[in-house]
C-alpha cells in the first residue's frame, strides 16, 4: 500500500527546488529526479516567485533558508499568501534551526537538516505531498458536503412552501366555512386581517411573525362556528344568558385550532381579541402586556372595519370617524402604542386594502388568504 501512495505521488508531481548555490540545486534535483519526481530550479527567492507567477504550477516548492537577496522566510510568506495550499519544506543547517521553527510557525509544512540523506529527502517530500492530496480530498469532500447540503436545504424549503400552501387552503376553508353560516361577516375576516398585517409592518415585525399574526386575525371569529344558530343569527338583541353562549366564542374557537399544530400560536391571538387592553375584555380579564401583542393589534383593525362597513342597523362611518374613536379609547380598550402607530398610518392605506380585498371576488368567499 505505501509503495502504490508513492508511485502515484511520483506520477506527476512537480517541484520547485530554490536555493543560491547550482551545485546543490543540481545534487536535489538528481535525487528528486531519481525517484521520478519532476523538478524546476530557481536561484533565488525572487526567481521562485516569478516561476510561480508565470503561471507554471507546483506541488511543492522545497527551498533553501539562508538566501541572498530574498531568503526562504521571505519567499514562505510571499508564496504563502498567493498559494495557501502550496506546501513548504525548508532547507537550513543545524545553526539556524530556530529559524526553521519560525518557519514552521508561519506556515512551512516541514525543514530538512543539513547534510541530509537522499531517503530523507524523499520521505519529507512524500510525506507533504500525501499531506497535500489528503486536504484536497477533504475539501472537495466539504465541497460537496456543501452542495448536497444546499440542495437538501432548497427541497426542504420546496416541501415547506408546499406545506403552506396547504395550510393557507386549510385556513381559507375554515374561513369559508364560517362566511357560509354567517353571511354578516362576509368579507370581514379577510379585510381585518390585511389591516392587522398592515399594522404590524408598520411596526417592523419579522415576516414570520406577521403571518403568525395574519393566521390568528383571520380566525379570530371561528368559534362562532360552535354557537348555535338560534343565538347567533338572532336578529335582536342577545339576553344575558345569550350573551354569555356568544361570548364563548373565543374559548371555542381557541380549543378548534389549538389542535391543529400549525395553528397553536394563532390560537393564543384567537383565545385574546376580546380583550381590552385595560383588563375590562373576555373571557380572561388580561391587562396590558399579558394580551398577545397579534391581539392588541387585532382588536384596532377589528374597530376600524366594523366601524367603516355597513351594518343592518347603521350604514358605514368615515375612516375619519374610526380614527377619532380609536384614538379616544387608547390606554383603555387599546394599547396606547399601536394606536400612535395606527394614527401615522394615512387613510388611504385602509381604503386601498378594502378595495383590494372586497374586489378579489365580490359574490362571496373564497379569495386568497391575505399573506405579509
């Protein structure tokens, strides 16, 4: 096994042998020559460096330390910089063996002591070479480790796209769903849900984070689904015992997609947006931070299209309006902070999303699930 390593080594690798003194040059280049290697002389470290500029390529270079005009340390860092891989075996004499280690530290793969013997020369030569081809292996087996790892990476991207698209046909069923009982709310969830999206890129949420939110907005209402028809398609007004049956909602809805995994930090959103941000909402009386922070942007966007969308018994008020209103109960029924980011936020914005979503399919459900 060692002696089919050195006859491939052998085969065709070269080698560039530096040193000032020809008689020397001539005496490395027969042993080197001997042994099947082939050889290239240089006279000086700034020959060595414009060998190896011209284009002629090396897979050792084996250099003399003590040089005039540019010696071996010199040349190692110059050939160093422009040919990392390149390895290094230093030449020096017993007196200057602390320079050889200075060498070794700056990157020299090996030294040779002089005088030296021909199987030592070739043992130092093999073994940088092998050293040579064992870290070529390994970095086109990382390479490839790279690459496989990159195309596994873009087929679980695929396949996670893939499965948004069917949690997003989930969601659009489930809202479809609820439209089809309660034709009053037709419309509603994807309207409010591009405003609480709206809102929370004015805030400069992260996308993910954004669509967690949006998930939760859009099925704020399902737990009507839950509530029986008597109650909720009452036209009058709710008795107290009514009213508390409604008020379920938002647990019902909350147990409904709490089960579905990608639904379980929507549903906290879906649990939450009846609350006030002054502790006076339901079902669980929280207070300020304690609501989800999708919620305490919900319940803005969910007064601002209740308020500007035509009801059986009042027609639709301005954004104007909604917006004098909203901003009266911040710090009660709103979070103080959002609604200053609401208030920044031109009208034109609402106007152009309920334009955008009620004319996707004006007949009823079935349009896209609003995304960030």
């Amino acid at each position: 096994m060692t002696k089919y390593i050195h006859n491939r080594l052998m085969a065709n690798d070269r080698i560039l042998v530096v040193d000032d003194e020809e008689t020397i040059r001539e005496i490395v280049c027969s042993m080197l020559g001997g042994a099947h290697f082939q050889t290239r002389q240089a006279a000086s470290g700034i020959e060595a460096l414009s060998i190896l500029e011209s284009g002629d390529e090396f897979d050792l270079v084996l250099s003399d330390l003590m040089m005039a005009e540019m010696d071996g340390i010199a040349l190692l860092e110059h050939a160093k910089e422009r040919y990392p891989d390149m390895p290094i075996v230093m030449v020096t004499a017993v007196h200057d063996i602390q320079v050889a280690l200075q060498a070794l530290r700056n990157g020299a793969y090996d030294y040779l002591l002089k005088p030296f013997e021909r199987e030592q020369l070739l043992a130092t030569v093999r073994r940088a070479l092998e050293n040579r081809r064992l870290k070529r292996e390994n970095d086109a087996y990382r390479t490839n480790l790279e690459a496989l790892v990159a195309a596994r990476t873009q087929q679980w991207k695929s396949a996670l796209s893939n499965l948004e698209k069917s949690y997003d046909i989930t969601l659009e069923a489930l809202g479809d769903a609820l439209d089809l009982k309660d034709a009053e709310t037709e419309g509603h969830s994807r309207r409010v849900t591009a405003f609480t999206i709206a809102i929370a890129r004015k805030m400069g949420l992260p996308k993910e984070e954004i669509n967690v939110i949006a998930r939760g907005a859009f099925l704020h209402d399902i737990g009507k689904m839950a509530i029986p028809d008597a109650i909720l398609l009452k036209p009058g007004k709710l008795t107290d015992d009514e009213m508390a049956i409604m008020r379920e909602h938002c647990y019902r809805g909350y147990k409904i997609i709490s089960r579905i995994p990608f639904l379980a930090e929507a549903a906290e959103i879906v649990y939450s947006h009846q609350e006030r941000y002054d502790g006076l909402g339901y079902p669980r009386g929280l207070k300020g931070d304690e609501i989800p922070l999708g919620a305490r942007m919900f319940s803005i966007a969910d007064t601002l299209d209740a308020m500007t969308t035509d009801r059986p018994y009042r027609p639709a008020q301005t954004f104007e309006a909604a917006r004098k209103e909203i901003e009266l109960w911040s710090g009660r029924q709103f979070d103080p902070q959002i609604v200053k980011v609401f208030l920044d936020m031109p009208d034109n914005i609402w106007q152009d999303l309920r334009r955008d979503i009620n004319g996707q399919n004006p007949s009823g459900p079935g349009q896209p699930f609003p995304k960030a």
